[in-house]
C-alpha cells in the first residue's frame, strides 16, 4: 500500500513540474524576454514549445512508476457502450479545434508568415484573436471541455491512468484562469462581457448561444 502511494506522490510531482514549465513558457512575460533576445527568431517560439511540450510529456509517460491497480475494468456491453460518449467528446474536439486555427495553434502559421517576411514580433508566438463561434457561443474553453471528457470515457481505469486524468483536469481548470487573464489583457472589455456571459466549461447556454452584440457589443 505504501509502495502505491510513493507512486502516486510521485506521478503528481512529475505532473507539477509539467504544469510549471508549461506555464512559465507560456506567460506573456516570459515571451516578451525571449522576443527582446531573439528577436523575428520569435516566429519558431510556437513550435518549439508544442515540440518540448511533447517531449516532456512522452518521457513522463515512459518514466513515470505505473501502479499495477485496476480501478475497474466494464464488461461487455458496457465496455462498447462507453466509447459512444468518447467518440462524440473527440468529434466535439475536433470541432472545437476547427474554430481556434489549428495551424496557428501547432506554430505552422507563424512560420509561413516569418519565411514571408510578414511576421510581426509584437504578437510573440501567436496571432490572437477572440473567437465567439461554435461552441465558443456555448462555453469558453470548449478545447479542455471535450479533452477532459475523451479522457474521462475509457473502459479499463487503473490507478495511474486516474492518477494523471485527475492531474490533467485540475491543470487545466487552474491553466484556464491563467489563459484567461491573457485574453483580459489582450481585449480588454469586449473578452470581460463575454466572460461574464458565457460558462467556462459546461455548455449551460444550450439553447441560447452567445452573440457578439450581446450586453451592448
């Protein structure tokens, strides 16, 4: 027992230290000093953070301890029926990710515009932009929302999958803050109206979506 719960001390570490280096890279602040140094170079920034990103997480992956505990395993037809809510989780997923600019998102976009010479230092690693559209009208971090349920949605559980699940959605619940106060930053009052009408996560607005002349736009 003791020797499981040193594991999951462990995996939450590791996790931690996943979250403060994701965090840290992706402030404002830190983008800033790497643009003063690096100047149009700034335009590789993207990529090379999804790259290291990646990276980090594919070596927790592989070294992180992985307790042997099964937390359940669904018998059939449960086992077939859970993946119905996954793969809808994964097609509201994609859709979200149709809305945001996948390509600007990966650090793709900004590299065509620095080969073009029309990359403008002042956006740092991205072209921001405030999208209401979609599922955006229903909740404001619609990307997280569909992640979390792909992820919540799996036939067998063993404690380090629950582990690291539970890890993910906390992070991104406390990143979604962060990534918020940027957006303030970013546009001002019109972000703050939005916010203020639109659910973070759970699409309450089911049947009344947002629109951008709301509250006085």
């Amino acid at each position: 027992m003791i020797d499981y719960v040193v594991d999951v001390i462990i995996i939450i570490t590791g996790f931690v230290f996943f979250a403060v280096t994701h965090s840290i890279f992706s402030s404002f602040k830190f983008k800033r000093i790497i643009a003063s140094r690096i100047g149009n170079y700034m335009a590789f920034y993207r990529l090379a953070y999804n790259i290291i990103s990646f990276i980090i997480i594919l070596l927790l992956y592989f070294y992180l301890p992985k307790p042997d505990v099964i937390i359940y395993d669904l018998k059939y037809p449960l086992d077939i029926i859970i993946l119905f809510p996954q793969l809808l989780s994964f097609a509201g997923l994609l859709l979200s990710f149709k809305f945001i600019g996948s390509k600007e998102f990966l650090g793709i976009s900004q590299l065509k515009r620095w080969f073009k010479n029309d990359f403008d230092i002042n956006e740092l690693d991205e072209k921001m932009t405030l999208n209401i559209n979609g599922p955006y009208k229903y909740m404001r971090h619609p990307v997280l929302f569909f992640s979390a349920l792909f992820l919540l949605f799996r036939p067998v559980m063993d404690l380090f999958y629950l582990t690291c699940l539970i890890c993910i959605i906390l992070y991104t619940y406390i990143g979604s803050f962060y990534e918020e106060k940027r957006l303030v930053e970013k546009f001002g009052e019109k972000y703050l109206r939005y916010q203020k009408a639109v659910p973070r996560f759970f699409p309450f607005r089911l049947f009344n979506p947002y629109r951008e002349n709301e509250n006085g736009q």
